[in-house]
C-alpha cells in the first residue's frame, strides 16, 4: 500500500520555546503552538535535579539561537 505525505510550504505554527524549572536550573526545550497559545507557558512537571515536581516557565533563548 502507497501512502502519499504532502509537504506545506508554509512554516508551521508551533515554535521551540525552553522553559526552566522554579527548584533549580533545570531546562527542558519542548514545542509551543503560536497561534492557539499566546501568553507564557507554565508546566508542572518531574524535575530530575531537584528530585520532585516543580513548576517550570518559559524564558527566552540566549544567544544566536533563535
């Protein structure tokens, strides 16, 4: 069976944002939908440094990244 995948040319909607854990300096890059989403996200998630769940904010990259 043939499945045929079509390619936009657009650029897609979602955007890599990193966001860092409030328990320590944890970062994790995950993708963010710009045109559903438009305030600041903020995650509860596992935080492997700090050994527990912590809330992590989005911050802005630092340097020629983007």
């Amino acid at each position: 069976m043939f499945f045929s995948i079509c390619y936009s040319t657009r650029m897609s909607q979602d955007r890599l944002i990193r966001v860092q854990s409030s328990a320590s300096k944890h970062i994790v890059i995950t993708r963010k939908n710009k045109k559903t989403v438009q305030r600041k996200l903020e995650l509860t998630k596992y935080d492997p440094v700090a050994r527990k769940r912590a809330t992590y904010k989005e911050i802005k990259w630092k340097g020629k990244g983007g």
